[in-house]
C-alpha cells in the first residue's frame, strides 16, 4: 500500500517504526486472544435452567457442554473496533482545534458531545435490544456507527465544526446501542461464575484497539505537522484557509475506510449462526429475573453498579485527559508534549495487559474480591503520584492503567447478574454511566484550577475507593431479589 506508506513515513508524532510494530504485533495478539478464548471456552455451558432457544440448546445426542469460541470470537472484533474509533478521538481533539482554531474548552465538546450521546441513547438502545434481540442490535449499532463515520465526509468538506460534532454524537450513539447489546451478550454465552472472566477477555481486544489506533491515527490524519498559532498567522490569508482546508479533508478517507469496515463487519455478523438470545433467553440462562423487581431500576445492586461505571470511566478518562499536561510539570518529568504523548501508550495499552493477566483470576478468584484489590492498589498508586515527584510520580500514575483493567467488565458483570428479562434494561442503565467521562474530568479540571495539576487527581482516588466498597460489598444483591442465589455476585 504505497500511499499508506508515504502517510506513515511523514507522520512526525510516532516514528515509522512504532507504527510497524504495531502492524506486525497486532494480528498475533489477535491470534493468542483467540486461544485464550478457546481455553476459555472449553467445557462451558449455560447454567441454569435450559434456554427456550433451540439455537442455545446442547445436541440431543451428546451431553457435551456446547462451546461458544465461535460467537465470542466473533463478538471480540466489535470490542475492538470501538475501542479503536473511541481512542481516535485523542487524535481528533488536536487535530480540529487547528482546523477550527478552538480554544481548549471549545476543543472538549469532542469528547463531550461523545460521551454524552451515552447518557441520551443508552436507555433507548435498551429497548431496541429487547425488541429485536442483541444480535440484530449489534447490526444495527454497527451500520450507525457507520453512518457516523461517513457524517465525517461532508463535516470536513465544508469545514464545519458543528457538523463534525454531530458525526460524533451519531458515531457514539452506534457505539452505546453496540455495548448495550454485546456486553451482556458475552456475559451470557457461558457459565455466570465466568461471565467476569470471559468479558475481560473479550475486552482485551477493546484495549488492543485503544493501544494502535494513536499510531495509526497520528499516522493518516496527523500526517503533517501542525503549525502553530504563531505560524498561522504569519501566513497570508489565502494560505491559511487552504492550509486548513487540506487539514480538515485529511480525516475523509480514514473515516471512509472505517466506515465501509463497519458496513462489511454488520454483513458478516449477519450471516453468521450466533446464538439467538433476547431477554427470555437471558432470564433463562440466568436462572431468574422473573421474581424479582418489575424493572431493573428495582436491582440495587444494579443502581450501585451504574454508580461504580460512572466513577471508574471518569477517573479514567480524567487521568489520561491530564496525564500530557502532568508529565510535563517540572516537578514530575518536565517533558515536551510530543515526548510526553509517547508515554500513553504505557497508560492505556497497561489496561490490556492487565486484562490478559486478570482473566484467569476472574475464573478462579471470586470477582468482587478481584475488583475491591485491583481498585484498593489503583487508589494507593493515585495518592502515591499526589505525594511524590519525578520517576516515581511518573510511573505510578501511569501504573493506574493496569490495575484499571478488570473494573469495567467486572462491574458490569457483578451488576447485571441475576436481571434475567431485565438483562437488556440494565445494560442500557450501565451504559448510560459511562457519561461519567464526560463530567468527571470537568470537575477535576476545576479542582487543577484552583490547587494545582499534582494534587486535582484526589478525584479518582475518591472514585477508586468507591469501587472498593462496591467490589468488597456493594455489589451484593438485596436478600429476596432473584440474582442471590447467582454464583457471580457472591462475596
């Protein structure tokens, strides 16, 4: 691919060499994740009562647990692909605040406008998951997140920052209605005492996805280097506008790919034999939810849960958002941004490698005492960075990543076990938390305002210690709710 390889060779963020490395790694670590899946795998069954669905049902002529290594490995691409696009945003936020010469709070309704679409579309997701099933909801999610991809086309050929805005808030909505349904979708393929273990598996391809989207995003988009305010306006007018013009069309022909990308993936999942689940299936092969509470909001462990995605997407969003700026105080590293930004990598790409090294404590260890250590270690890192400067500061806030690992897919496992026909509705509840990476990363800026970069991240510490009591207790049903008896939420 001769043009991909010119635009690799001028990219002046990550040398070529990085971006081959990531070319070159990526494929194998796809290949061990699917041997992970098939150890994973072997010998699990639904547990519970048998499934109404033929298509979850064992062959009559063999008592042999059914394996579902083909569906979740199918199911693993989709946690990829938006763990990719999600991250592409940390390259659009500087490249369209050169474009649209933002401010950095008018730079932030990016990720703004992204995570909101969380909150608005979650809910309704829910019930089209309920209405069609989760398969044709991850079809579904796929084509719009898809058409958000495309909305970038036109956003850059008139240079209009509203409208790329728009393309991210389409592009998020297809991206929530894709976790309302896939998340409880692997939580269900399998027993409820591994559904912790199997989703932080399958997530591991969502963090792969967030660790070699900066390389191949710095790469296509931010292929030249951005000129500086100073630069800008030194150039004559004419220059200027064409020079902002050619920055902005940059972004057609990747969102293009990923788009058409999208369109092929939503064909594949189509004519492949997933199991067919809708919430009758799941209340099923959850063994409840028929007793229980009229509607998920009646789940306090649910509530509670929603209240730790919320807290755990927050801090982590509002470390990465920071952590550029933080490593360049003098007293921690004093490092340049650009050399600060080769540091991420360690933060985010830590989260897939503790979602490898976690998995197989999530099937032998009880999953709430997993979460309560993981998140107790992370708040000691936190306040460890707070305390201390220079290498260890450095190292230990960046260290946060992999102990961030297993929260998300834990949390959400410990709270929808047990919903049984709420499972679609509780995921959408979940889902909707995620807008915490909209707002907690305002409220710590606020808080870097007025005491300073080193010490604002007392934020996630706090949220960190939140996970904590819901990892050790929180995330105990109410007694007499259907999800008690469910091996998955016991302490």
């Amino acid at each position: 691919m001769p043009a991909s390889a010119h635009l690799l060779k001028k990219s002046s963020e990550f040398p070529r060499s990085r971006v081959s490395c990531a070319v070159e790694r990526g494929p194998k670590m796809v290949l061990a994740l699917s041997k992970l899946l098939a150890a994973s795998t072997k010998g699990t069954h639904m547990a519970g009562p048998t499934p109404p669905s033929a298509s979850l049902q064992a062959s009559p002529a063999s008592d042999k647990p059914r394996s579902y290594l083909g569906p979740l490995a199918v199911l693993s691409t989709l946690f990829f692909m938006w763990g990719f696009i999600t991250c592409l945003n940390d390259i659009i936020i500087p490249h369209l605040k050169v474009v649209f010469d933002l401010n950095y709070a008018q730079a932030m309704m990016i990720q703004f406008a992204f995570f909101t679409a969380y909150f608005i579309v979650s809910l309704p997701s829910a019930q089209i998951v309920r209405r069609v099933g989760y398969k044709n909801g991850i079809i579904i999610g796929l084509v719009v997140v898809g058409l958000g991809c495309l909305a970038f086309y036109p956003a850059a050929g008139i240079r209009s920052y509203a409208i790329f805005l728009l393309a991210l808030f389409i592009l998020a909505a297809g991206i929530t209605l894709l976790q309302v349904a896939a998340n409880p979708f692997v939580a269900i393929l399998g027993k409820p005492e591994t559904a912790s273990a199997r989703l932080t598996l399958t997530q591991a391809l969502n963090s792969l996805g967030t660790t070699v989207a900066p390389f191949f995003g710095s790469a296509l988009i931010l292929a030249t280097v951005a000129k500086s305010a100073d630069e800008l306006k030194a150039m004559a007018p004419a220059a200027r506008e064409a020079y902002r013009l050619a920055e902005a069309a940059s972004v057609q022909k990747p969102y293009v790919g990923l788009a058409i990308t999208l369109f092929i993936l939503a064909v594949a999942i189509a004519l492949s034999k997933l199991p067919k689940i809708g919430d009758a299936e799941a209340a099923a092969a959850q063994g409840g939810g028929s007793a229980g509470p009229k509607s998920a909001f009646g789940y306090r462990h649910l509530m509670l849960g929603a209240v730790a995605i919320f807290v755990y997407v927050g801090g982590e969003v509002a470390i990465g958002s920071f952590l550029v700026n933080y490593l360049k105080e003098p007293a921690i590293a004093g490092l340049p941004e650009k050399v600060g930004a080769t540091y991420l990598p360690y933060y985010w790409g830590g989260a897939m490698v503790g979602r490898f090294l976690g998995t197989p404590l999530l099937r032998y260890f009880k999953p709430g005492r997993i979460l309560a250590l993981f998140a107790c270690v992370a708040a000691l890192l936190v306040v460890t960075t707070m305390t201390t400067s220079g290498s260890v500061a450095m190292w230990s806030v960046l260290a946060v990543g992999l102990f961030n690992s297993i929260m998300f897919p834990t949390i959400f496992t410990l709270a929808i076990a047990g919903l049984g026909k709420h499972t679609s509705q509780g995921s959408g509840i979940l889902c909707m938390a995620i807008v915490g990476g909209a707002l907690v990363p305002v409220i710590q800026g606020a808080i870097a305002d007025r005491i300073g970069i080193h010490h604002c991240f007392i934020i996630p510490a706090l949220c960190y210690l939140y996970i904590v009591w819901y990892g050790w207790k929180g995330h105990i049903p109410r007694p007499g709710q259907s999800a008690a008896h469910n091996p998955a939420t016991a302490a």
